[in-house]
C-alpha cells in the first residue's frame, strides 16, 4: 500500500513462543543484513529480514536491550548489551571484552562506527534520563542528561555527510538530534507519547517511526510531520529497521508486537526529498558549522564557554566565531602533520592521537577525511583495510624558511612572546624565531598529539595547561622543529 511519501509492503508475519522485547538489525559490511530478537523466553534469535529463523540460542532475558557491531575494528562482532546498571560487550563466543558500572538501568543501546576508524562507538540511554558515548577506548566522547524520561537512542547519519548523529527519543514524543560531540542540532515533537521508536533510511530521506498503546505506527519525516501509518495486530513492542545498501531507496522494518508475533516489511520511498525537508537538512548542516567555529572562551570575559551556547553564561556576551579555521580544515591540517610522521598508523591509533589535537570534541569521520585529503592531493597515500599508510608527502611552499634555531634562541623567544601569560602567538613566535608560522603550527600538533605537551590549539594561540612546565615545553619543541629543517 501507499501512505503519503512512501510504499510499505508486508513481507512476513511470524508467529513466536515468547514476546519479543527488543530487536536489532546489524547491517553487515558485505550487505546482508541479520534480525536480532531478543524474548521473554529467554532466547537470543537470529532471523533474515524475508523473516526465516537462521539461528537461536539460550540468552537470558535480563539483558535489556542488544546491538551487534565490530567494537575492535578487528573484523569480528560483539554483542553490545545493557544488564542492569552494566553495559557488557562480549565476543560471540562469550568471552567479556567491556564491563562498565553505571549509576542508573540501561534502557536503550546502539553501536555503530561514528568517527570511521572502524571500531564502532556504544551509545546507551539510561533510565536516570542521561545519554553516554563511548568510542572503542571506553573513552566517554560525551554525557549529556534530558529533560525527560528516555524511550530509545539511535547512531544514525541524518544528514548524509558520512558524520553519524545520536538521536534520542524521549517518552513524552521529544525527538532530539545530537552531533556525536554531544552538540544539540536539532529538537522537535512527535505526538505525545512514544513507547518504541526507529529510523528509516533511504538514500537522502531520513524518516523517523514512532508507536505507543494503540495498535499502529506513525512514520514522520525531518519536520516532525506524519506522513504514513502502518496499522498492526496489536500494540507495538519493540522497532528495528536497516537498509540492503547504503545508497538503497528500500528500508527494512521489523516490529514485535503484543501477540507474540514478528512482523517484517519493506518501506519504499515514492518522492524525492521535499523542499521543506532540504530546508530542513541545510539549517541542521549550518547549525552543526556554527557549533564547530564558535569560540570555547568567551572574547568578552575570557570565561570557558560551550560551543552549542549563542552567549556567554557568565557575563552574557555573544560568543565569538572562529573565522580562521573551521573543523573540517582544522581536522586536515592535524592528519596532514600526524601522518607526516606515522606513515603507517591503524585508523583506531591515528584516531586516538587526532582526538589530543583538538580543542573541543568534534565530529568527524576519519576515513572519509583522508579520502578527501587523497583526492585533493593534500596527501598520497592508500588504505591497507584498516590502516593508512602514506606514500608521500606534499611539500609546503614555505618549507624552505625553516632554518635551524638555537634551543636559547628559541628559549629567549617563547619567553618573549608569553611575557608571562600561558599563551603563545604563534604570528609574534614566527616573527621572533623565523620559523613559518604553518610549521610552528603543525609541530604543535603533533607535540598535542603525542601527549608531549599540555594545551590547545584555538586559531593562531597555543594556549599552554597549567600544569605545563615551559622548559619542556621549549625542548620539546625544538626538537621536534628539527625535523622540518632542511
């Protein structure tokens, strides 16, 4: 049948001895796709998305929620589970891989590879109404608590640009979108209840579905209107959804229902993406530009400031943008100075040391990155599955001013440009040692990278920690400038 903007069609009913309360649907790299159900029977199936049971083991049922994704980056799937007040990830033999204590029971779990250094990241929603990322360092890349209580969360690339967004689902109908920094893009209502919630994605549409305690879905698109019900057999009980490909215009849907039945559909979009939803998507992409070139100190007071805040908290001054360098820039130069030294780095260590150059948490998709780097000849170099390896070196015009510098005269000179403050002009240190001020920068972030140094580096100041000790600071400088000499 047709509903509004797309085509659904029922592809299979199965009948099942226990309820099931959560399903998942892992997408696999060489696109088949596998159901994952989890039941009150105390059973873990695994069906494919025509609805036939491939598998079934004994799985307990105080495993609240399941996701399915490669959290190694080692071309093996874990099982991402919330138990209790614990998210587990176990191989699939069994074996523990993460055990994390949390203060609140875990309600909802997504993992997929967010930032594109092939481990994916864990996202859970806890009952206590707080969001968690985790990349594959267990590393929490951001906490943020909402205004109500949770429904679900989902990993998911609402605006097509390889970037993956968290979004969250509230009970009262509340649809929020987050960068995978934390950063709010966007926030809007869907009804006024919702018990079960999913993501439809096909090619550039990205429909959201919602169901609560009457016997029918709601599907909606970016500006929170319904375009679509799917009427059921009874209330809904859990939603999974997936697509066969990435640039597919058909989406899976699987749906657990009260009467202990599995249904499986297949969505088709019927229109190409609206005007309204394009204004839509632009207005998320210029928002999540503004978040990454805003100040993260206020240029008023000097007072730390969040990038997602419009004004300063402390005194109320519009926060500053940063016009020299947005993110995407900022990322390149950092892999460019990184690789320059690492000409063979897994993605997950070059990801590690990339995330110490940046000033505030970001998102990125690494991957894509150096794919755009390769293909404007910023870098040469290709991908050995999961490692980068360069292959040469674009020679910066200005390489030749770099001269040999003295570690006195270089002392004198930091000394000079602090004059007693923690931060650094990198314009004045270029013109006090004669150093071009693009190596300066990139010899910073490479010292930030390797956790050589304390700091940040925001435009064209090195703002130095506290806790920093400017000797070795100056040493390790110098010795790493000894590199770009010629």
């Amino acid at each position: 049948m047709v509903l509004g903007l797309v085509r659904i069609h029922s592809v299979a009913k199965v009948a099942t001895s226990a309820g099931a309360y959560n399903l998942y649907v892992r997408q696999r790299p060489d696109a088949r796709s596998q159901v994952f159900s989890l039941d009150y029977g105390d059973r873990l199936r695994v069906y494919d998305t025509r609805g036939s049971l491939r598998a079934s083991r004994k799985w307990s049922s105080k495993v609240r929620c399941i996701a399915v994704a490669d959290v190694e980056g080692e071309g093996d799937d874990a099982l991402v589970g919330g138990v209790g007040k614990k998210v587990l990830v176990v191989t699939c033999r069994g074996q523990p891989m993460w055990n994390i204590d949390l203060e609140s029971p875990i309600l909802a779990c997504d993992s997929r590879d967010v930032d594109g250094d092939s481990a994916a990241e864990v996202v859970v929603a806890l009952q206590n109404r707080r969001v968690i990322l985790w990349n594959d360092d267990k590393m929490a890349l951001f906490s943020r608590t909402m205004d109500s209580p949770l429904c679900d969360v989902w990993l998911e690339d609402i605006t097509n640009d390889s970037q993956l967004e968290v979004v969250i689902a509230e009970r009262n109908g509340t649809i929020t979108i987050l960068t995978s920094a934390g950063y709010q893009l966007k926030r809007f209502q869907l009804g006024e209840t919702v018990t079960v919630f999913g993501v439809l994605a096909f090619g550039e549409r990205r429909l959201f579905v919602t169901g609560n305690h009457s016997t029918h879905l709601r599907v909606w698109d970016l500006d929170g209107r319904e375009v679509a019900r799917i009427e059921l057999s009874a209330t809904p009980k859990a939603i999974a959804t997936g697509t066969p490909d990435d640039v597919s215009d058909i989406a899976y849907l699987v749906v657990s229902t009260g009467d202990r039945r599995l249904g499986f559909w297949e969505v088709e979009q019927t229109t190409e993406v609206s005007k309204t939803e394009r204004i839509t998507l632009q207005q998320i992409e210029s928002t999540k530009t503004i978040l990454y070139r805003r100040a993260i100190k206020c240029g008023n007071c000097g007072a730390n400031a969040s990038p997602e805040a419009a004004t300063c908290d402390s005194c109320g001054a519009t926060l500053e943008i940063l016009d020299e360098y947005a993110i995407e820039e900022f990322l390149q130069e950092s892999l460019e100075s990184i690789t320059s030294k690492h000409t063979r780095i897994p993605l997950k260590e070059l990801d590690r040391i990339l995330r110490r150059t940046l000033a505030q948490p970001a998102a990125y998709n690494l991957r894509r990155s150096l794919q755009t780097m390769i293909k404007k000849k910023i870098i040469r170099g290709h991908f050995d599955d999961n490692v980068f390896v360069r292959t040469g070196r674009t020679k910066l015009k200005l390489l030749k001013k770099a001269k040999p510098i003295t570690p006195n005269k270089l002392r004198t000179s930091v000394a000079k440009v602090l004059g007693g403050e923690n931060t650094v002009d990198i314009e004045m240190l270029e013109l006090e040692t004669g150093v071009d001020r693009q190596i300066l920068r990139r010899t910073l972030l490479i010292l930030l990278g390797e956790g050589l140094v304390e700091g940040e580096l925001i435009g064209d100041s090195f703002i130095l920690d506290k806790s920093q000790d400017i000797r070795e600071f100056v040493v390790g400088l110098n010795k790493e400038l000894k590199h770009w000499a010629v």
